[in-house]
C-alpha cells in the first residue's frame, strides 16, 4: 500500500530526527499518510526502533467516518472510534511519558493553532516533550510516487478535454464569468471532485492581472484572453494556462504572445532533474527582460502540484538553492502583464526525470484563435 511505503519513508525521517511519534493534524497530510478522506482525522505515526521491525501507527476518527475509515486507512494503522476530542484520544494512546529520560511527541508548528498546542500539553503525561516539526511531511510530498503521478495526469488530461469542450461554442459575446462557470460544471460532469482553485478568464486589459477574477463582461473580438484552470480528482490538483486570441490582434499583442511563448518553451526544456528552480526562473525571466518587458513579469515562472494547488518546490528568483528532484510536479508559467492593456501567460505542468521531463498538460501552445 502506497500509504504504508509513505509512513515508512517518515518514520526514517522521524528516527534521524530523534522524534519517537509525530502528531500529523492537517487533513490534507492525514490523507496522504493515511488515505482517509474525511474532515475530522488524526494521525500518529510511530518512529519505531528500527526499520525491520515496523511498529503500528495509530489513526483516530469519530462515529461518523467509523465505515469510510475502515475502507480508507490500511491495516499498517491500529484505528480507534474516538468518543470525544481526538487529541484527547491521541495523549490517551501515548499513555506515559516514561521515568527514564523524556520521549518525543513531533508537531506541525505550520498548521497547529496555539490553543490546540495549549490543549495537547495540558493532555500529555510528564515527560513528553513537544518537538515542532513542520514540514517533514510536506518535504516528503514534494517527490511523487508512480499513483501521485498517474493520478495528477488523469486531472490533467480531464481538465484539458472540460477546456475543448467549452471553447468548441466559442467564446466572443460570452462573459468571463459564463465561461468560467461552463468550464467549472464541465470538470464536474467529466468526474472531477471539484475545480482545484477558482478559474480565472481573463480577457483584454482585464488580463494584466495575474489572478484575475472573471467578470460579468462579454469578451469581445481582437483581444487576448487568459484561462487558468485546473480540476480536482482523486485528491490531486491539475493547473494550467492558456492565453488565446478572438480574431486578428495589434502588434503588441501578438509580439507579447510570442514573447511568452518562447519564454515558456526555454524554460520548460531546461527542467530536469539536479536544476535548480532559480536557474528555471532564470531561463524565462532572461528572455522576457532582453526584449524590455522585465517590469511586466513580477512572479515566480512555477511552483509545485500535488495534493495542494501551491506545494514546494518553488521555481522563483527567491528559491532556495535546493535543485529540483526526479518525482517533481512543477509548473511552468511565465507570463507578461501589461497594466490597462493585456496579459499572457501559458503554463504547463510537469513531471520532473532525471534527463528531462514529461508533459502532462497537453493543449496546443501556438498562438490560436476562437471565435
Ligand atoms: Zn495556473
Ligand atoms: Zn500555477
């Protein structure tokens, strides 16, 4: 099971860190260590003593989710209907602290609220000792496993086929708005959970901002127009852009496009494995500043995708100087914003290889006009 290869690989991590459990409290990494889908669910994994002797992890839930957790959450994990508040359940479960020397209860520091910390300290036995751990569980997600990757390329190619579908009536005379709500029912109805963040149409000079909202304005003949969408399937976000034209455009327009375009394409072909995601930033933003627009590209060419919309690795002039690893989900989305007048960007997804990379969002990048 995926999910008990993942607690595995933690517990490593737990051990080198000298922390005996970690408390994993946010829902989106209960899920990924335990597959469990619900809102209310606690997890402890245990650091163990060695590798070949895999302890039991616990996994805490209440009545309503006694059936979908016992579907849900692997054997690997001993699971426990809490009567009332899973932290209590939790420190129950921890029992004593131990006479001889302290032991090692890790935390999120990231996500836990400071009343919860107040409450789990109050609950604990003597002699545990809260350790923060914040992004041990994050820094793991970064690099996907073979189900994360298939299950990312299923949003994708299902985001894709809702976009074709939704500009096959057109787009000239429709509000930002109207096509932004087809867009989103049409991901629904091809089987995805949800949009993975709310999309953006952006069309003229609406589209120099970079997250811009969709209005309640027909989208007229001759300009630009940006689409950022993605779809939520399977606990997995897909993200993409495409910027497209309705009728012929100014010369600026279609300088921009092209601009971006081969930004875009630069930088995508210089991600692959031991790259760091400055030098990808460093790609793009080198084109887009020699042919003056420099000012007009203020964020980062991509970040990371997986269960969230936004994870590590970040592909920016401020990344770390960590490279990029095979098992990287990244986007690449460089884009120019022209204040009161226009915008592009295009942006693909990717899975980082280590001489190279692979696609998954597959949507015809050359300059293409709709009607
Ligand atoms: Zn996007
Ligand atoms: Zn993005």
């Amino acid at each position: 099971v995926n999910e008990l290869a993942r607690a595995s690989l933690l517990a490593a991590e737990l051990r080198a860190l000298e922390v005996d459990w970690l408390l994993v409290s946010t829902p989106v990494n209960v899920r990924y260590l335990t597959g469990y889908s619900g809102s209310n669910g606690l997890a402890l994994i245990a650091a163990g003593e060695r590798a070949d002797s895999p302890p039991k992890h616990r996994f805490f839930t209440d009545f309503r989710y006694a059936t979908q957790s016992a579907e849900q959450v692997p054997d690997g994990f001993e699971r426990e209907i809490a009567p009332a508040e899973l932290l209590e359940a939790a420190a129950r479960a921890l029992g004593s602290g131990g006479s001889e020397g302290e032991r090692t209860l890790g935390f999120d520091d990231a996500s836990l609220t400071v009343k919860q910390h107040h409450r789990l300290r109050e609950l604990l036995a003597p002699g545990w000792e809260l350790v923060p751990c914040a992004g041990v569980i994050e820094r793991l997600r970064e690099v996907k496993d073979q189900q994360e990757v298939a299950r990312i390329r299923a949003a994708c190619a299902l985001a894709d086929a809702a976009l074709t579908e939704t500009l096959e009536a057109g787009v000239v005379g429709r509000t930002e708005r109207e096509l932004a709500i087809e867009l989103e029912l049409r991901m629904r109805r091809l089987g995805a959970q949800a949009p993975s963040f709310p999309s953006i149409v952006a069309s003229g000079e609406h589209g120099a901002l970079p997250h811009a909202e969709p209005r309640d304005v027909s989208i007229t003949r001759g300009v630009l127009v940006t689409i950022d969408w993605g779809a939520y399937l399977d606990g997995y976000c897909s993200d993409c852009t495409r910027t497209y034209a309705t009728g012929p455009l100014d010369q600026e327009a279609s300088a921009v496009y092209e601009l971006v375009l081969g930004a875009q394409e630069a930088a995508l072909a210089a991600v692959r494995a031991g790259v760091g995601g400055r030098e990808v930033d460093g790609v793009a933003r080198s084109i887009i500043e020699q042919a003056g627009y420099a000012e007009h590209f203020g964020h980062g060419v991509g970040h990371g995708v997986g269960m969230e919309i936004h994870e590590a690795p970040r592909l920016s002039r401020t990344a770390g100087e960590e490279p990029l690893r095979a098992g990287n989900i990244v986007t690449v989305e460089p884009g120019v914003y022209v204040p009161g007048r226009l915008g592009v960007r295009i942006e693909d997804l990717a899975v980082v290889g280590d001489s190279g990379h692979e696609r998954l969002t597959s949507l015809e990048k050359g300059l293409t006009m709709l009607d």
